[in-house]
C-alpha cells in the first residue's frame, strides 16, 4: 500500500474498496481518493496505447455540438480570467486526444500546441488541428518556461501518476499571470456518493456503478477539498471552483441507468458541490 497521499503527503489513510482487483484510499488529511498502484513511464505508455484503436478514437471523435459549446464556454472563460499581455495568447492543452479541443481553440484565435503520449492520438491531433503536437509524457517534454497563457488538463490530471510532480514542470510552463484550467471527476459528486452506499448496503453485491466509475486508468479521484490542497501547494490562486454534470450524450447507458443518472443530476444542481465533474481556473501569481 502507498503509505502517503499522492496531494498532500500525509500518512493519514485508510483503505476503501476493491473495484476489478484495484485498491482505492482515501486520505483522511485532504479527502483525495487514489488507486493504490504505482507505475512507471513505460507502464503508463502501454495503459494509453490502447487508446488509440478504434473504439478509443470513435469515443474521442464523436463529440456533439453541446459538448463543443461546453468546451468554448471554458476557452472563453481561460480567456477571460487570463492577466498575461500576449496576443495571441498561447494554449498548451495536455492529453489532448485527438485534437477537438485544440481545434476549437484555433477557431477562437488561440496560438495552440498538445500533449499526447498515445502516438495513433497524437498525429491525428497534429493533422486534424494542424498544430506541434509532443508525443512524450509532461515530464519529458521539451518545452521554455514561461512560454503560454494558457494551460489545459481536460480530463486528464486525473490520469497522472505523480501530479505534484508533473504540476511543478507544468506550472514552470505557465507564465505570470497566465491560468491553469482543469476538469476532471468529482469524488464527492452525488451520483458517486449514493453508488457507494449502494455498493456496501449490497455486501458489494451491486458493483457495476463502481465498476463505471473506479476503474485502474484513473490513478486519481480529487474533492473540491483535495483540489484547493493541491493548488494551495503553487502559487496559485483559485479564480473559480465550482462542480458540474457531464453531459448525458457522452455516457453509454441502457434507458433504465440513463434514467436513473439524470433524475440523480438534476438533484445534484441544487448544490453547488455535488456535480459529476470539478471545474477549477487557478491563475499563476
């Protein structure tokens, strides 16, 4: 078992569930939930490579219009809460799939660069956005300091095997003033709670929401808790924190589950903690 929190470094944890034979904990200190496994850069290359056969691309291409709306809502937004003089202003987007981000910030008039550690993604990035795309793990990339306005994790912080470690390289690329957008799972999302309770009211009988929302690509669950923890570890300040649902015409699900789903996330808008998704501008200072 790790014997520290992968946000905060504290010792102070205890073990949750076993999901598909992948151990998760929690860390009383900061609420972040994380897979208790470790890998090394060769093993993380070979958990994405898959992600570039057909099904991994169909999923990443089919994107439909409220999606791309939700994605320039946020460009707009990185374009708003950023105090940097640059123009255009420089996008990095890291785990940038197969470019649809990217392309959207391209039409907004964004100078724009990726991330992509699955090769098959990573030109199909480059030639559908028509941009540098790096194909190597944050680590290892070869970029200036100080060089964008503009940082993206979409769907990917939760990914990393070390994000303290890859935010103090991904914060020197980021310039002075210059915001740092993350989206990504909310551990304390509703949908998530009452899963869990189902889960253990059954004697782990009643697995399969667990087994759609914990799952060993995910090295990393945060709470709006554990996200202000690790920013809080930069300096960076949280311009705005707030919790969202995904949108339905992204989830594969029978009629009954999707049912289900969408009476849970109309229950979680009336708080301001519980949607699916955590969507955090943190602005470097």
């Amino acid at each position: 078992m790790n014997h520290i929190c992968r946000v905060c470094q504290s010792s102070n944890l205890h073990f949750l569930f076993t999901i598909n034979k992948s151990r998760f904990v929690r860390c009383h200190t900061c609420t972040h939930v994380f897979l208790d496994s470790t890998y090394d850069d060769d093993a993380i290359k070979q958990m994405y490579e898959r992600y570039g056969d057909d099904k991994g691309r169909t999923y990443l291409q089919g994107i439909n219009a409220d999606v791309l709306n939700t994605i320039d809502t946020y460009l707009r937004s990185c374009r708003e809460y950023c105090r940097t003089d640059s123009s255009p202003l420089r996008l990095l987007d890291i785990g940038c799939g197969t470019g649809a981000l990217l392309n959207r910030a391209k039409k907004l008039g964004f100078a724009i660069e990726g991330i992509e550690i699955c090769e098959p993604l990573a030109k199909d990035a480059a030639g559908n956005a028509g941009c540098p795309v790096h194909n190597t793990l944050v680590t290892h990339v070869a970029l200036p300091e100080d060089n964008f306005d503009i940082i993206v994790m979409y769907d990917l912080i939760e990914h990393l095997q070390d994000p303290v470690g890859d935010m103090n390289i991904i914060y020197r690329l980021l310039k002075k003033g210059g915001i740092l957008f993350i989206l990504t799972p909310n551990d304390n999302a509703l949908l998530r709670k009452i899963s869990r309770v189902l889960y253990r009211a059954s004697l782990h009988c009643f697995s399969k929401p667990m087994e759609r929302l914990y799952y060993s690509d995910h090295l990393s669950y945060f709470t709006p808790k554990s996200i202000s923890a690790f920013l809080k570890r930069f300096a960076c300040e949280i311009v705005l924190l707030e919790t969202r649902n995904q949108e339905l015409s992204r989830l594969e699900l029978p009629c009954i589950s999707r049912w289900g789903v969408r009476t849970v996330f109309h229950f979680s808008e009336y708080f301001s903690d519980l949607g699916g998704k955590l969507v955090v501008y943190a602005r470097k200072v």
